[in-house]
C-alpha cells in the first residue's frame, strides 16, 4: 500500500508538516509506503481551468511528478492549516490540478492545524472536496494547536501531547483498513 501525504501549509518549518510528518512515521510504522508532498518546499504551478479536464496533458514537470504520485498511491492525507476557517489556498490548487479520476473509491485522512485553539473548519471543508472527487474521507480526523506541539531546537515541532499522538494511531489504523476494504483486499 502507497500513501500521498499533502501538506498545504506555505511555512517552513509547519505544524502542519510536523503532523503529516507524525502521520507519516505512523503508517511508516504499519508497513506502509509513504510520499510526502510538501506545498511549501515544492510547490506547484497555478492550476489553469483545463487542468483537471486533462491532468495527464499538463506539461510543467513539477506537475507531471505530482500526477505521477497522485497516480500511484492507493490513499491520500490532505493536511492544511486553518486559514480564515477553511484550508489553505496550496492544497486548493493542489487538488484543482487533478480530477476525480485520481481519487475515486480512495480513502483520504484529513488533518489540520490551527493556532490558538483546536478548530476542524479546514476538515471540514476539505471532507465536501473529498465528497466531490469521490474519494472516501475517513471518519477519524487530525485537528491539533499550537499547544499540542514541542519545539525542537532546530525550530522544528514534535507532537508532545499524547492524546494527539492516540489519535495519530487510531487515523492511521482506520486509513489502511479503508484502503484494504476499498481495494477488494479485505480486514485482516
């Protein structure tokens, strides 16, 4: 099994990316293989209208890799900080950049950060995108804060708060059981 995981935050480093990054060691851990894409570090053209219509014509290399991943993962996790109470506007061009061909019958784990407080508008949003790729948004979500979080020396962030890091196992339990029950292969 092959996961895609989007970080849609712009920062380097992110809290963002440090919890895709916890999500990542998690399904690492499960003997999954992970692809992290990091909207940050590697961004992406903006996503022209036709884009979606024809992803597989899109001549950018950046993108033609993207596709490439997107194609080959059989789940995804979309995460993004809470900007204005919705996702970010990296992970909307990301996403516009394909269509539902991608995504169809594929379980996606949705994950966000915000700041002060703990807020699930950005998944909440992004399960109605899911919804309209035809992809299956999980159950379990990711929604963290500022104080779920530990800063490194290098300015990095760790999740510290073990309720956070209960809930990273439980996410990654149910996104590989998806991914199972969606491909035909069954719980075991």
């Amino acid at each position: 099994m092959r996961v895609l995981l989007l970080s849609g935050s712009a920062r380097i480093p992110s809290h963002t990316r440090s919890l895709i990054d916890a999500v990542a060691a998690e399904l690492g851990r499960l003997g999954v293989d992970t692809v992290t894409w990091d909207l940050a570090s590697d961004p992406l053209p903006d996503a022209l209208a036709d884009f979606h219509r024809a992803p597989d014509a899109i001549e950018h290399p950046e993108t033609q890799r993207f596709i490439r991943e997107v194609v080959l993962a059989d789940a995804f996790v979309w995460g993004s900080p809470n900007y204005h109470n919705s996702y970010s506007a990296r992970l909307k061009n990301a996403l516009d950049t394909v269509n539902y061909d991608y995504f169809e019958q594929k379980p996606i784990g949705l994950v966000t950060h915000s700041g002060g407080i703990v807020s699930t508008q950005a998944v909440d949003h992004l399960r109605i995108v899911a919804r309209g790729l035809l992809g299956v948004a999980i159950p379990t979500q990711i929604a963290s804060c500022d104080a779920d979080f530990m800063q490194e020396p290098d300015g990095t962030y760790t999740v510290a708060v073990p309720a956070l890091q209960r809930r990273v196992v439980k996410f990654c339990a149910e996104l590989t059981k998806m991914a199972k029950l969606l491909s035909g292969g069954g719980v075991s």
